[in-house]
C-alpha cells in the first residue's frame, strides 16, 4: 500500500482555491474518504479559537514573536471540529487528513504544526500559498518524532481502496 494520500486533480484544485479565497486570512479544515490516504472530500472550518480565545493565544505565543500575529496558526472550535466529523460518519467516512494554508511560509510544518497535529493517523496538508499565483501543496506524515514528506498522488481513489 502506498505510503502517500490520493486525491483527484479536480479536488487538488478546489483545495487550492479554497485557501486562495481565504486570503488574506488562513484556510484550514479536514479532509475525508473511504479509507486511510485516500481523499474525497474538504471540510473547510470556520471558527478559529485563535481569534477569540485567550488561553488558545497563550499557547502559540509561547512559540516566540511569529505567534503572537492572531492570524497565524489555527486551533479548531471543539463543537464545530464534532460536528464536522459527525457529518463525515453519516456519510460513512473518515477523516484522512487535517489542511491548512501558510500565507508567508513555504508548504513545509513549522514547530507549532507539529507539536498541534493531534493524531499521527492523519496525513497533514499544508498549502502555501505565499504566491497566490503559483501555490505550492505538501502531504506530510507523522512517524515517531518527525514529519515526512508523503506522495501526493494525484488520481481518484478506486473502489479497491474501500
């Protein structure tokens, strides 16, 4: 089995067009499918704590001046996050992956990304979009300590993978 997330040019494209409308603000949301590494579906989320709650701004402060900005960085809203996923149950799927967008930085995880990715089953797609006119899109996959850059392999999931 391939150690890399698939997902249709079709849903590559509207993931990049998602955080290009985002702009000037940060995209961020999860990314369903019928099984592990293979994507169907975004989720965009819409609340970010980070811009209403003062604990959330007190963690990623402690990651030095870049992270007092409150437009970098995101941390999911818990009901929105439950709500989301109970959507993707009903539809008999999973969450696969979690995505954001780095308006400045490459599409590689800061330190903040790791230490907030909170299950390492899921693949982390970030989507700089530092040039919104040549986007640039990263899978990552947490294995032990580190982050690795997975494939992103861009084809539809086949009814095998389910």
């Amino acid at each position: 089995m391939s150690r890399g997330m698939k997902i249709s040019p079709e849903l590559l494209e509207a993931l990049v067009g998602l955080c290009r409308l985002a702009l000037p603000g940060k995209a961020f949301g999860l990314i369903s499918g019928p099984a592990p590494g293979c994507a169907e579906e975004i989720y965009p989320m819409r609340k970010n704590l980070r811009e209403v709650s003062p604990v959330v701004n007190r963690l990623f402060e402690a990651y030095g001046e870049f992270y007092r900005d409150p437009d970098r960085g995101f941390c999911f809203d818990p009901r929105e996050f439950a709500e989301v996923e109970g959507q993707i149950r009903r539809k008999d799927r999973r969450v696969v992956a979690v995505y954001h967008s780095h308006r400045v930085l490459p599409a590689a995880p800061t330190q903040v990304d790791r230490d907030l990715h909170y299950s390492p089953d899921l693949f982390m797609v970030i989507v700089s979009v530092a040039d919104p006119d040549a986007p640039a899109v990263e899978v990552f996959k947490k294995e032990g300590e580190s982050f690795v850059r997975s494939t992103l392999e861009r084809e539809g999931c086949s009814a095998r993978a389910r």
